[in-house]
C-alpha cells in the first residue's frame, strides 16, 4: 500500500518540524496539498496516518486534504488547461508535448499545535 509510505514520510516530516521541547503540546491538524495525479487515496492516508501515529505528539492529529489539480501547459502555444482526462495534447493546438506543472504534489503546508490548555497556537 503506498499511502503507509506516504503516511511515514508524513510523520517524519511533521516531527521533524515540531520544537524538541514540546511539553504539553500536540498536533491538531496537518493541513496537506496533494496533487490529483499523486494517486493517493485520501481515506486510506488518512487510516494509515492514523495507525503510524500513535504513541507520538501527532497521535490526535487530524489530516486536512486540499486536492490540487493537475494542469497542463502546452510548449507550442503557451496555453494553460486543468487536465481532465490521461492525453496530454494541448486542448487549443492538438500539439504536443505538453509540460505538467501542477498535479503531483505532496505537500505540509501547515500544523495546527494545541498546548495543554487545548488553545490552538
């Protein structure tokens, strides 16, 4: 299953961004961009997210899903589409090839901390 791999890389990445003293806090939510041709499956993420995090600060933590589409840009004429379908020819001058420049992201973009008072920081 390759969102447990994901889910690894996740957590690793997100301990590694939390203070060494943490004290009291924990992580509320891990806010992610993923790119709709990085092939994740989101419940699954979340599931093997969930089973890897316990015991560890982000145990609690929620994962917040943005899909980001996947948009393609032809070299010919320059124009910019939201790819729909697997054929990567430009939509305006049936030319090709065509670069993709968004769509396979995998991204943190932001942790929510709670203290041990349960205030989000």
């Amino acid at each position: 299953m390759h969102e447990m791999g994901l889910a690894e890389q996740i957590k690793a990445n997100a301990m590694a961004a939390l203070p060494n003293d943490l004290g009291h806090m924990s992580v509320k939510k891990i806010h992610l961009k993923v790119g709709a041709l990085a092939a994740v499956m989101p419940d699954s993420l979340r599931l093997c997210f969930e089973l890897i995090s316990r015991g560890t600060p982000l145990e609690q933590a929620t994962l917040e899903i943005e899909e980001v589409p996947a948009v393609a840009r032809c070299r010919k004429c320059q124009r910019q589409w939201t790819v729909l379908e697997p054929l990567l020819t430009c939509e305006t001058c049936q030319d090709s090839p065509v670069d993709v420049i968004s769509g396979r992201e995998l991204n943190i973009e932001s942790l929510e901390v709670l203290d041990g008072n349960n205030k989000s920081d």
